[in-house]
C-alpha cells in the first residue's frame, strides 16, 4: 500500500469517526446501558441497586400478562400495517389516473401523514368519544345506534379505534411509496398486455404487483417496524386501556419505567422488544441487499 492510498484510507476513516461517535453515544452505549440495568433491581425511586441475575426475566415470562401482551403488540402491528397498506394502494391506483385535479388530492392526501402523532391522537380522541364523539353523533343520525357507544371502554372496540385513528395517520405514506413503485412499471409493458386483451383485474395482478413487489415488501417491513415501536397515538388514546386491551410493548415498558418506576423489569421488557425488532431489521437489510 502506497503513501497516498494509506493517506485516503486515514481520511476515510477520520469522516467516519463523527457518525460513529453520535453513534456510540445515541445508540450503542444506551442499549449497553439497557442490557446491563435489565440484570439490575434499578428502582427510579432508590438510589442504590442490586445485581439479579435473571429475576427481570423470570418475572417477565412467568407473569401471565405478558403472554397478552405478546398477542396485542402482534394484533396492532398486523392491523395498522395491513389495513393503511390497503388502503393506500387502493387509492395510489385510483390517484395514478391522470384526472382534473389528482395531483392536489395527491398533496391533501399527504396532511395526514404530517401532523405530529399527538394531535391525531387528541383529533381521533374527540371523533371516538363516547359522550360527546362525532362518530356516536353521525351513526345515531343514521340510525345504525340507539345509543352512545362508548368506543374506549370495551375491549375490542377500543383496539378499533386505535387502529383506525393509525390507519388514517399512515396510508399517506403507503400511498407516497407506492405511486413511487407505480411510476417505474413500464408503458409498453401495459401497452402490450392491453394488446392481448387483459382486463383490469388482470393487469393489476400480472403485470402491477409482479413489477412493484420489491417495493411492496420493503414497505410492509418498515410498517411492520414502525408499527412495533409505535406510542405516541396509543399513549394519547388510551394508554394501553382498558384492562391492557390496547397495551404494546412500548406502552409497557414506559408504564414499568414511568409508572412503577422499575427500570430493571422496563429494561428487561425492551431487550425482548429489541429483539424483535432486530428480526424484522435484518430481513429488512437483507431485502435491500438484495434488490
């Protein structure tokens, strides 16, 4: 190796050290930090601390709730993914027709996406309340109720609203992708399957989905990311209530943190979560190498 070349190496590496140092210290040394305070009784309300070994853990799995907890994380993470991918590539197909106007609905479209969480939250909050909600006023004018439906207090209906108020936040943002997708499906492709007498349904099928695959994947794996590590909507809305029935593991670890004031059971809590969102980050990673 020549001067020059080790000269270029050196610089190299000197660029990289600011990214690795915000690196170290936003993200590798917390997550340390977070496995070492698991192993810990860390109390927010005790200065002094003790190893535990595996206490967090065993506590953590032996707790009947956490199997729940398990199965409402997976429940809210396919239904806020699945249901704004729907409907955002329903209405990218409908927004890729070149009609007056499309591209200011397009535009609209995308104010949903970019109002912070917490006032969806709050907006979503007045439409499903129970009281005094829009939604209770509108279905009552339609006669569909006889009476307020008190959407926050069952358990089902509340997981609903919660994932309505999410799916109204993030199909903008399927939408945005897809059409993205949509614009490098080629013309004459279309063109020559129109040729040979394909009908709508079939284009969509044989020649659409095929040519946007790669960008529908990789899209459902960051929901699927965005949505595990999601707060702020469920936090707002109901807190992980009632009776757990909207509670995640990010709502669960702020309540074991912020709540209870454990940091060790939070701690273990988040190195489970971390674990799998690594699996859902490697594929992701893998998908992208790839293509």
């Amino acid at each position: 190796m020549n001067r020059s070349t080790r000269n270029q190496t050196l610089m190299g590496w000197l660029l990289l050290v600011p990214a690795l140092a915000i690196f170290a210290l936003m993200i590798f040394y917390p997550f340390i930090n977070s496995i070492f305070i698991s192993f810990t009784s860390r109390n927010l309300l005790y200065a002094k601390s003790a190893f535990i070994g595996f206490e967090n853990y065993r506590k953590l799995f032996s707790d009947p709730n956490t199997l729940f907890l398990i199965w409402t994380t997976i429940k809210f993470v396919l239904l806020s993914t699945l249901m704004p991918f729907t409907i955002g590539l329903i209405w990218t197909l409908l927004m890729n027709q070149k009609f007056k106007g499309s591209e200011f609905v397009r535009g609209l479209t995308l104010v949903n996406w970019i109002i912070p969480g917490i006032a969806i939250g709050f907006l979503w909050s007045w439409i499903f309340n129970g009281d005094y909600g829009i939604l209770n006023a509108l279905l009552g004018k339609l006669g569909l109720i006889e009476k307020n439906v008190i959407w926050f207090g069952g358990r089902q209906t509340s997981m609903l609203a919660v994932v309505t108020a999410r799916t109204w936040q993030m199909f903008p943002w399927y939408m945005a992708f897809i059409m993205g997708g949509l614009q490098g499906v080629s013309n004459d492709q279309c063109e020559a399957a129109r040729i040979d007498g394909v009908n709508n349904l079939q284009m969509f099928r044989h020649v659409i989905i095929p040519a946007i695959k790669p960008v529908l994947i990789l899209i459902l794996l960051l929901g699927t990311i965005g949505n595990l590590q999601h707060f702020d909507l469920i936090n707002v809305m109901t807190g992980g209530g009632p009776e757990r029935a909207t509670s995640t593991f990010a709502t669960e670890v702020y309540k074991k943190a912020f709540k209870e004031y454990s940091l060790g059971r939070a701690a273990s809590l988040g190195v489970i979560w971390a674990m799998m969102l690594s699996l859902f980050s490697i594929f992701y990673l893998k998908r992208i190498k790839e293509d």
